[in-house]
C-alpha cells in the first residue's frame, strides 16, 4: 500500500484506530524519520478527540522508552525500543506482564517474541517521492486480514 500524504497517514490511522480493543498490540518498524511516531500521534489524537478528551502531544519515547495514555475506554502504552541492545533490558520494562489489557503500540519491536494475539505489524518504508511511504501489513487474530 502507497501512503502519499501525511492525510492519508492520518486516515489510515483512523480506520486502525477505530478496531483497536483492549489487548491490541501494534508494532511499527522502518527506519528512523519514516513515520512511526507520527503515524502513533494520529491514532492517539483521533482516539482523544472521539472521546471528547484534550489531545495531547504524543512524543517519540526513544529515551523515556514508553509514554502512557490514559482514555476512557481504555490504556494506551507507547514504546520505543530502538536503544534498547538485548533482551536482557526489556525485563525491566515488563510489556506483557504489567497493563495487559492495555493496547500497546511498539516501535522497533525486533528483540521481543509477542505473543500471538490480535497483533498488526506495519513497517513503512519511504517511497519513490519524499511524502509517500510503502506500507506492508502483516496480521494476527483479528488483524489477519485488515487492509
């Protein structure tokens, strides 16, 4: 799928965001600058205006490694692994372990084993012109076959 806007980028993290249950895990790869965060901002905004709340700024949590979002339907956990240099140092983090009923978005998410669960995977890749991202989708559970 070709992204040619930062529009489009928000109206797919819409219609993400509006099949996101509770024990959802989405994970992001791509490189640095692609879009990770800023696809993780819209989703969260959309879900924070839908409810009624105050959006908030959604940061990339590259050195505080997580940020959580308090909604009302439910707990919205954002990591960032990319300092993160072996297995070992996520124990400390305790991603499937403490808040398992909240959706968890994961950026950089290749030195964990998530458990099969209704998981999306989306790596972005940039695309031929500056604005454009590739995206491949990849689903388990009730993701399997989202497009």
């Amino acid at each position: 799928m070709i992204i040619k806007s930062l529009e489009q980028l928000n109206s797919f993290s819409e219609k993400i965001a509006d099949q996101l249950k509770e024990k959802d895990c989405i994970c992001l790869t791509g490189e640095i600058g692609v879009g990770k965060t800023t696809f993780t901002r819209y989703l969260i905004n959309y879900l924070q205006k839908k409810e009624g709340s105050n959006t908030t700024e959604v940061l990339s949590p590259t050195f505080n490694l997580l940020y959580e979002y308090d909604l009302k339907k439910f707990k919205i956990m954002h990591y960032d692994l990319y300092r993160l240099k072996n297995e070992k140092e996520l124990d400390t983090l305790g991603i499937f372990q403490e808040n398992e009923n909240a959706i968890k978005i994961i950026e950089w998410p290749s030195l964990i084993k998530i458990p099969k669960s209704d998981k999306l995977e989306i790596h972005l890749d940039y695309a031929k012109h500056d604005n454009e991202r590739k995206l491949r989708l990849l689903g388990t559970g009730k993701w399997k076959n989202f497009k």
